[in-house]
C-alpha cells in the first residue's frame, strides 16, 4: 500500500544508559563486538555493522535501521536503550538537578522516566504517574533492568493527585509527556508497540480524527495547567509526539494565555534550529522535529519556567 511504500525508515536510535555504563564503556564494547564507528554515511543510509555518534545528545548513538539488538548483551544488561532520539530531549531539556523531586505525569512505559533518572544521577526522587495499570507495569520492569533507583511508580491519573499533598511539596520539575495522537510517528512498526493504545494511529474518518485531536488539546492543556499548580515547581516540560498544531502550539499559546506565573524559557535547547511554527509570538522558544530531515520521530517540545518573582518593594 501507498502508506507503506512512502515510509520514511529511521535509522536505529539507541540511548546509553549512563547508570549503568558510560558512553566510553559502551562504544569500547561496540566496537569489540566488530562494529565499527561510520562517522561519514548519512543517517538514513547506514549499513551493516556500523554505528554513529549522534550531534546533539552525547549519549545517543545511531545504527542501521534493521539492526537486530534484542539479544544484544548491552540491550539485556540495561547498558543501552532502544529510544528515539527526538524522545530523548524532554528530559535533556528539563536537566532536573542532582537530588531534586521530579513528578513525571503521564510516565509509562517509562522511557523518559528511566532517563530523567539518569539525568538526576540516580539521585532524588521521581514520582511516575500512569493510569494504566498494565503499562505501568511495564515501567516498574524497564526502569529496574535501567538500574534505576530513584523512581516511585504511582497508579493514578494525574489530573486528580492532589497539589497540595505532602508527599508532592518538594517537587519542582515535571515532565509532561501526555497521551497524543502520535501522527508524528514514522518508520518504524516497532514504534506502534510502545505507543499509547489511545491513539489515533489507524483513524481513518478525517472528522472523528479532528474532534479526537481537540479533545486531546483539551486534555492536554489541562494536565499543563494542573502541572503548575504544584507549590514549588520551577520547570514543566510538555512533549507530544505528534505534528499536528492543535496539539502542540495552540496548547501551548493557550495556556500562556491562561494563567501568568509561567512563561516558556527563554534558552532551551539553543543549538536545536528547528523552532515551533510561527503562530504566537514566542513560538521559536518551542522546538519541533522533522522525520524527513533530523532522521527521528516527529516531536514538539516547550519549556516552561516559572516567571522570577518580583521583588516585594512595598516599604
Ligand atoms: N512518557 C512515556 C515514555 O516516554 O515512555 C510515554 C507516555 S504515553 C505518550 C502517555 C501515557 O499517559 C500513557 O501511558 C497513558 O496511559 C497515560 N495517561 C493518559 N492520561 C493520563 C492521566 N490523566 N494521568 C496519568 N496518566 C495518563
């Protein structure tokens, strides 16, 4: 069919899990096992037993697309990840420091939360929330053969966790990485394993597929909102992996529009050039990515921080 013959096929995108090895550690092992470093071949034409060094993220690697990695020793020890490179920025852009508490929202099955926790140094804590309990289990498995330590996986839906909760009121950093449609998924069936069972994918009826995707808006800024809600939050990370605009700069202008304690950070991710449609003024602080071109998923990623508090100068 049409759809299959225009995919775009991706190149193989790994994630080295620095809890359990560094990068040095794990190219040394690559290329013992005789791979070998092809820093010259474009992205979408890697061949054979070959890897690159990804630009933008040191801990990215990429191979070629029909690499064959599940019994990869690296893959079973934890030492690296099967992860898009475009899913790997929210946490890159958060850079939760050292000991803080992190909440991530909509978490299973836990590829952000296992390198949000890498980002942390295994420090802190994350509350990783999902709704679905099987998915849920899926993120206890993977984020403990991550060797991670510092997550609390909760089952629940985050727009009902209570800010004002003890349990919450250190927490100032969330990722936010709700349900979407996923129409900025390509090139890879396997992606459609870990995908939301929410979503759209096969929608075929163009007016049923429109009213989902505003529902989702819908839901989207809500669970945006409600982030800021909690006391000492100082960054929200919102992510979609979809294209479309209802999704990511409409929501995103909308809830700037809603509230005034937050704005979008001024500096995220700078070396990044492909910014957010120009629709609202600001928008080249968010950041989109282009299968065609970046050789990953279609992603939206925004930054909110919270605005400095003005100086009280009342005498
Ligand atoms: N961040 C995940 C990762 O990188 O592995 C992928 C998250 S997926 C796009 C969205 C998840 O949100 C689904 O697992 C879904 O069950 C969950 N979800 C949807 N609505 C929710 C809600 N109100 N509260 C908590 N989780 C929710």
């Amino acid at each position: 069919p049409e759809h299959i013959r225009n995919a775009i096929i991706l190149p193989r995108w790994v994630r080295i899990n620095t809890l359990v090895a560094s990068v040095d550690q794990v190219i040394k092992k690559l290329l013992a096992m005789g791979f070998v470093l092809d820093a010259e071949s474009h992205p979408s034409k890697l061949k054979g037993k070959v890897f690159q060094r990804d630009q933008h993220i040191p801990e990215m690697l990429l191979l070629p697309s029909n690499i064959d990695l599940h019994d990869n020793p690296l893959l079973l020890n934890g030492s690296i990840i099967i992860q898009d490179k475009a899913s790997c920025f929210p946490a890159y852009v958060l850079n939760a420091p050292r000991k803080s508490v992190c909440i991530d929202a909509c978490a299973a099955p836990g590829n952000k939360t296992s390198h949000l926790s890498a980002v942390m140094g295994n420090t802190g804590k994350i509350f990783a929330f999902d709704m679905d309990k099987r998915r849920l289990g899926i993120l206890s498995k993977m984020t403990k053969r991550a060797a991670c330590k510092n997550i609390e996986p909760v089952l629940g839906d985050f727009l009902s966790v209570d800010p004002a909760d003890q349990r919450y009121k250190e927490v100032e950093y969330i990722l936010l990485d709700p349900s979407c449609s996923g129409s900025g998924i390509v090139g890879r069936m396997d992606h459609l394993i870990d995908q939301d069972p929410t979503s759209e994918e096969n929608e075929t009826d163009a007016a049923a597929s429109e009213a989902r995707v505003l529902a989702l808006a819908d839901f989207q800024s809500k669970a945006i909102l409600h982030a800021f809600t909690f006391p000492k939050v100082k960054k929200v990370v919102y992510s979609t992996c979809s294209k479309h605009r209802e999704e990511n700069e409409d929501v995103v202008h909308k809830v700037l529009e809603a509230q005034s304690d937050f704005v979008l950070a001024e500096n995220a991710f700078p070396q990044w050039t492909r910014r957010g449609l120009p629709l609202f003024d600001g928008s080249s602080k968010v950041i989109r990515t282009e299968p065609k071109e970046d050789n990953c998923i279609g992603f939206f990623v925004a930054l909110f921080e919270r605005k400095a508090t003005t100086i009280d100068v009342t005498p």
